[in-house]
C-alpha cells in the first residue's frame, strides 16, 4: 500500500511540473479534490472550452460534492459536445490522453439526462416534466417524459373538467394519445356548458353556434322534448313550424297524425289532410284512408295470427302469439312474450316491449310494464307513467289509481291529483268521488278535499244529486252536501228509477222521491225473493199482497190486480205473467194474449219473446204465434235480426221469422255484423258471410262433415 500511494505521489508530482491547468484539473479530480478541480477548469475554459467542460460536468453530475447540480452538469456538458466538435486535431490528441472523447462525451451526457428524469420522476410535477423537455431534448427519456406529461396536462384538465381546460389541452398537446378522449370531454362539457340552465334558448343557441357539434343532435332532442311537454296535437304542430329544421319533425309529424286521427276513422283522416296539407307523408294517408274502411278479421296459420279481409286475403301475415281487434286502426298482439301495437298497414305502431295492453279507447290504452299499469297515446308516449296497479276509467277528467293497495287519484296528464293514501275509492260522479278510510266511507271533490266525511259503512256514486248509503247495516240518502234526506233507519233502499227509490222496512215498503219525501207510504208488503228491488218502468212497479203480485202507479194507485204469481219486465206491449205455475203474456190492459202454457216466460225483444215448454225452447212473435218452434235445448236472444238456437248436434243460426241459415253443427256462433259471422268446430274456426252464403276465409283443418 505504501508503495501503491507512493507511486500515485510521484506521477502527480510529475504532472504538476509539466502539465497545464487543464491536466491538473482532472489530476484533482481523479483525487476528489472537487473545489481545486473546479478552480482549474473555470480557469482554463476559454482556453480549453472542450476539456473543462467536460470536467465540470463530471463534478456537477456526482452527488459526493457540494457542487452537484444536475442542470449545471447538463449546461456543462453540452457546452463540451459543442466544443469538441470544432476542437482542433492537436486538442483532441490532448484530451484523449485525459480521457475526453466523443464516446466519454456521449457517455456522460447519457449519464446526466439519465439523472435529470430520474430528478424529474421524483418532483412528478406537470411543470417539472416540461422543464425536463425544454432542457434536455433529445434525451433518451424524451418519449417516456412526454407521455408522462401528456398524461399530468390530461389528469389536471380532468381536473379542472370545463371545456376551457380541454380546449387548451388539446391545442398544447395535439400528439398525445389522450386527444381523443380530451375532444370528447371537451364536447360533452362544451355542450354541458352551454346549456346549464336547460332552457330551449339555451339549447337552440347551441345548435346555431356549434353546428358542427356531435352534440347538436342531442340539444334538438332536448328541444322537441321541452316543445312537446303535454304531447298534445298543437305541441306537436307548434314544433314543426318553429323548428323546421330539427331532426325530430318527422318523428313529430308522425305522432301529431296518430294523435289526429286516433279514432281511425276515414272522416278523421279526410279531416287530417285537408287541416295539413304540408303532411310530409302523403301516402301515409292514402293507405290508411283505404285500410280504415277495410274490416280485419283475426286469422290463424298454425300457432300464429294474423289478420284477413273480408275477400279472406291475408293483409298482416300470421306471426303474432295472439292479437286482439283492431280498435281506433291499431291492435294489440304479441311477439316474444312481449305486447305491442300494429298498424293496418302491419307495421309496429307501439314496439313489442310490454307486458300486456288493453285497446285503444278515445286515443289511449292501458298498459302493463313490469307488472305495473299505465296509460299510452297512440304515439307511443307514456300520458300516465306505469307505476299504478290498476287505473279506472276516466271520469270528469280523473282516473282512480291504485299502488300498493292504496288509492288515489290522476288527472289526464298523468299528474297525481290525490295520493294513494284511501282503502277504497269510487269513479268521479257529479264532481264527487267516494272514498274510504279506517273509519268508513265519505266524499272528496276533485281536487281531494273531503267534502262529506268518511262515516258510512256503504255508499253508491251520486246521481241527480243524491246518493245512497249505509250505516249500522240501515239504509238512508244523502244529497251532495252531506245533508241527510232520508235517515239511515231502513232495511233497504233501492235505485231511484223514474225519481222514486223503493224503500223497505220492517216487511213493508214504499216509494219516496229525490228530495225525501214519501210518494208512496210504507203501505205494501215486500218479500225479497217475488220483488226483488221492484223498480218503476215506464210508470208501474210490481207490489204484493199476499203472495200475489200485481202493479201500482206513481201514485200508488193499484191498476194491475193482485192476481199474478210473478210478473216479468213490461217490453213492447206485453208483461210475461205467471198462474197456476204457468207462464203466458197480458198486455198494458191486464188482457190475456198468450195462454198461460209455458214454464218460464222471458220479456219481449225485437218483436220476439222466448219462451220455454218441457224443457224446449222457442220463440213466439208480437201476435203470440210460433215464430221458431219450440224444439231446441237453447236460444240466445235476437241479435242483428239473427237467433242462434242450439239442439243436441249444436249451434246453428236462423232468421226471425224462424228460416234457417246455418245448420245445427257448431260449437260456437259468433254474430259480427248483419252480415257476417265466425264459427267454430272442433277447435278451428272461419268466417262465413249471410249474404253470399259462402266462406270467405278458412282456418286450416276446418270442416262441416
């Protein structure tokens, strides 16, 4: 060791006589006598640009000395690749000898940028990664430092999230690989921005100051939602005309014609044109002027549906699970399990995505979604969200709603008018609604006030002013302000027919008018079973006298002796009567025109009554003579001048005067006009018209034989 020290004493030595400053500078600094090393070469750096500043470099670049600064050694270094590149041949023979050289330049250079990114990672500041580009293009770390930037700038206008922020991201940053999602960024909160306040200015001045935005779509959407709020027809039409321009006026074109012509009828749709002669889709309205005076009739191929004409053409292919009739031009069926709407054209009127719908009715239906019910225009829009589970009918422009077992009321906009808070409630009648809660039934009006306190065990909708309830199990009437006409104190009260309402009491019963006064006293004996309510008709009631039943005017006065065992309705001239067990007719006079031969009598209807005679069924004409023979197990009334009759093979049909049509062999009838008919056999069925006497459509399989 002593003689290693030595020698390394004497070659310094050695150096020191015959080397310049810049030798003696790295002499010093292969000693780490860093403060001498640097007095050197400050020195010697005109004079020896290249040397010294590789020199200093190096002392600034190692971390063993006070002088260590990473910039500095960046300055110093490039200052030396600067001056060795002009530096003479006989320099650089010098330098060499010191070990200075474009690789130790390079080196070195390699070394310090490698230091300053590592500094700069450390610092991991925005500011600090664009100082380190600045300085030291061209590093090795230049794509890393960039990427590391490009992600910071993008994190901080994240950050800062206004349209501002992106914009000026992008416009510093237009390489990094975040611009993409920046642009986006930049146009959802230039767009967000803009229209802050949700107004249709706000969204209008949008479109006309950035039409180019990906964004302009939606702010049209915004426009036609906020312009068509109530989804009325002058929405609709004020939409168009304000916006022609807005990508939805086809779409509100569209919804303005179904809400138009929502009766599908072709007066409506003659009406529609003539209104709107800008309708963009004129052969909309040519098809459906000639679909709405075309009649379909639901058909079956296999275990599909769909819908035929009178010819039996198959207009809308059998593809459905079910379909319903058509109704105001649409009908409801079923796809995929799902419930839609069809037009008569076949196309999708109201997409397949619900559960159930009921037909369209003065322009709406009921629909089920998610097992809850609502209520949807024929454009498909939602008037009454589905959140109910179950809504009424409307009634003076409200609808009881029930939801989780609780009622209430909705206007027709949807709104909710009275919240479901009541155990039960009734349809509007004469602005009153009843209602009940834990302690019985009251009224409210419409708007929700409780106009009659909730106090009755039973209560009926008003009606010319009055109402009937109940109340310990007795009978009264109130009016519409709560004021008690008749007290609660009778065992029963019937229906005001012709202004009078049976009243019973005690096994007795009279008549009283609306305002409660007695027309009739408590005079008359009542069984339930022979009278039942016994209401006035056309001026008569039925009343008892032991066991007989005869009939008494609105005076009370007797004009149908007590002799009848039971009297039926008094229709077309005649009463059905029963004596001795046995039925026959007397007319208004109490004269016999019908024997007393059948075993039950029914009222007349459309000239003929029917009647029935050891266990067979027929039907006699307004002069009592057989108009069908009585020899059939059963009969429905007259319908469209047709009977159904029915024997032991099955249903056929006849005329009234007793003519057969069909024969006695299907398994239903079904009468759909004066003219038309669906029959049924063994589990097909098809459509047969009176007047032609022939099919017009078929299901597959179905026979006569």
């Amino acid at each position: 060791m002593k003689r290693a020290a030595a020698i390394i004493l004497l070659l310094l030595i050695s150096v020191s006589l015959v080397a310049g400053k810049l030798e003696k500078g790295f002499a010093a600094l292969h000693i780490y006598n860093y403060f001498k090393a640097q007095e050197l070469f400050l020195e010697c750096r005109e004079k020896h640009p290249a040397g010294a500043g590789y020199g200093l470099a190096v002392i600034y670049a190692r971390k063993d000395n006070p002088f260590h600064n990473v910039n500095r050694a960046h300055q110093q270094i490039l200052s030396a690749r600067w001056a060795f590149a002009t530096t003479s041949a006989k320099e650089k023979a010098r330098l060499q000898k010191l070990g200075v050289n474009d690789s130790s330049i390079v080196l070195l250079e390699r070394k310090i940028d490698s230091l300053a990114f590592t500094e700069t990672e450390k610092r991991g500041k925005l500011q600090d990664y664009v100082l380190y580009l600045d300085e030291y293009c061209g590093s090795a770390f230049t794509q890393t430092a960039v990427m590391r930037r490009n992600e910071l700038a993008y994190q901080q206008a994240l950050m800062s999230n206004t349209w501002e922020a992106f914009r000026d991201f992008i416009a510093a940053y237009p390489d990094a690989q975040q611009i993409p999602l920046a642009k986006s960024a930049y146009e959802r909160r230039l767009y967000e921005t803009m229209t802050a306040d949700s107004s249709i200015s706000s969204y209008t001045n949008f479109i006309s100051n950035y039409p180019d935005s990906p964004y302009r779509g939606t702010a049209e959407d915004m426009v036609y939602r906020k312009s068509v709020v109530t989804s009325t027809i002058q929405e609709y039409h004020t939409f168009i005309r304000t916006y022609p321009n807005n990508r939805n006026v086809p779409d509100a074109w569209k919804r303005l014609y179904a809400l138009f012509t929502s009766d599908g009828s072709s007066v409506t749709i003659g009406q529609f044109w003539l209104q709107y002669p800008d309708f963009p889709f004129r052969e909309t309205i040519s098809e459906d002027l000639r679909l709405s005076m075309t009649h379909f009739y639901p058909v079956r191929s296999g275990e599909l549906w769909g819908f035929a004409d009178s010819t039996g053409k198959v207009l809308i292919p059998c593809e459905y699970e079910w379909v319903a009739s058509f109704s105001e031009g649409v009908a409801a069926a079923g796809k995929n399990g799902k419930c839609g709407y069809v037009n008569k054209n076949g196309s999708v009127a109201i997409p397949f995505q619900y559960d159930d719908g009921e037909a369209f009715h003065s322009g709406l239906a009921q629909i089920v979604v998610n097992g809850k019910t609502g209520i949807s225009n024929k454009a498909g829009d939602f008037v009454v969200p589905a959140v109910y589970d179950e809504i009424g009918a409307f009634r003076e422009s409200r609808a009881r709603v029930t939801r989780n077992d609780r009622c209430g009321f909705i206007d027709m906009m949807g709104t909710v008018v009275v919240p479901c808070t009541y155990l039960a409630a009734g349809e509007f009648s004469e602005s009153l609604a009843y209602i009940r809660d834990s302690s019985g039934y009251g009224f409210i009006d419409r708007e929700g006030r409780v106009i009659i306190t909730p106090q009755y065990d039973w209560v009926e909708p008003f009606s010319n002013g009055v109402a009937r309830v109940r109340k310990n199990e007795l009978y009264g009437i109130i009016d519409r302000a709560g004021t008690v006409i008749l007290a609660c104190e009778y065992n029963y009260v019937g229906a005001f027919s012709e202004g009078l309402a049976m009243v019973v009491k005690d096994g007795m019963c009279g008549y009283v008018r609306r305002n409660g006064t007695w027309a009739i006293s408590l005079k008359h004996e009542y069984n339930r079973t022979l009278l039942g309510e016994s209401p006035f008709v056309n001026g008569r009631a039925r009343i008892l006298l032991k066991d007989k039943i005869g009939m008494i005017d609105t005076t009370g006065k007797v004009i149908v002796p007590r002799e009848y065992e039971e009297l039926g309705a008094y229709r077309e001239g005649f009463f059905p009567a029963r004596k001795k067990d046995k039925w026959g007719y007397i007319d208004a006079q109490m004269k016999l025109r019908v024997q007393y031969q059948f075993d039950y009598a029914w009222p007349y209807n459309n000239g003929l009554a029917k009647v029935k005679k050891d266990g067979n069924i027929g039907f006699l004409d307004l002069k009592g003579e057989e108009a069908v023979r009585l020899e059939y197990s059963e009969a429905a009334d007259p319908e469209s001048g047709y009977i159904r009759i029915r024997n032991e093979n099955g249903w056929g049909l006849m005329d009234t005067r007793g003519n057969f049509l069909l024969p006695c062999i299907y398994d239903r009838i079904e009468i759909i006009s004066s003219y038309e008919v669906r029959l049924e056999r063994n589990e097909k069925f098809a459509y047969y018209n009176l007047i032609r006497c022939d099919y017009f459509w078929k299901e597959n399989g179905f026979s006569e034989e």
